[in-house]
C-alpha cells in the first residue's frame, strides 16, 4: 500500500506539470479526480467556480478570488473569450 505523503507526492507532481504547460486556471478535465480531491483537501489547489481551480498555499485562509487577484485575470479571459484559451493555456501577455 502506498504511503498518504506518496499519494500526496504524485499529485502534486501532476500539478507541477500543469504548472509547467502555462496552465493557470485549472479545469477539472486537466486532472483526475482523485488528484483534485487530494490537492484541494491539502489546500494545494482550491475552486473558484464549479468545475475550476487555482494554485494555493495550504494553511491560508480561503477567500474568493477577485480583481487584483494573481489569478483573476485568467478567469476573466475564460469567461469573456473563451475562444483566446487552447487547451487549458491562455496567451501569456493576457491580463
């Protein structure tokens, strides 16, 4: 049986890779479920709509995201125009 640190390693080894390809708002087809219940329970990752997610650091505490936010303004650009993201990846000069 795998050790919980283990399970909890190669998840965030799948966050890194994302993380590695430009992906900032992570949607729930960029991971499998279990990767995601384990990040977001250990505070790696957290949603801010259904379906979506972002980068965090665990212990703080949650807030929701808004302007001036790191990552507000890639869910703006999903939101708004989502023909600018190709696979999960926006434009990097995107605000």
């Amino acid at each position: 049986m795998t050790a919980p640190q283990d399970k909890l390693a190669e998840s965030l080894a799948v966050l890194k890779k994302l993380q590695d390809q430009g992906i900032v708002a992570i949607q729930t087809k960029n991971m499998t479920r279990t990767h995601r219940e384990r990040l977001v329970k250990s505070g790696f990752i957290k949603e801010v709509m259904k379906g979506w997610y972002i980068p965090a650091r665990p212990g703080t505490r949650p807030e929701r995201v808004r302007p001036g936010m790191p990552h507000s303004g890639a869910f703006a650009v999903i939101i708004l125009n989502p023909d600018l993201v190709i696979n999960g990846v926006f434009p990097p000069n995107t605000p």
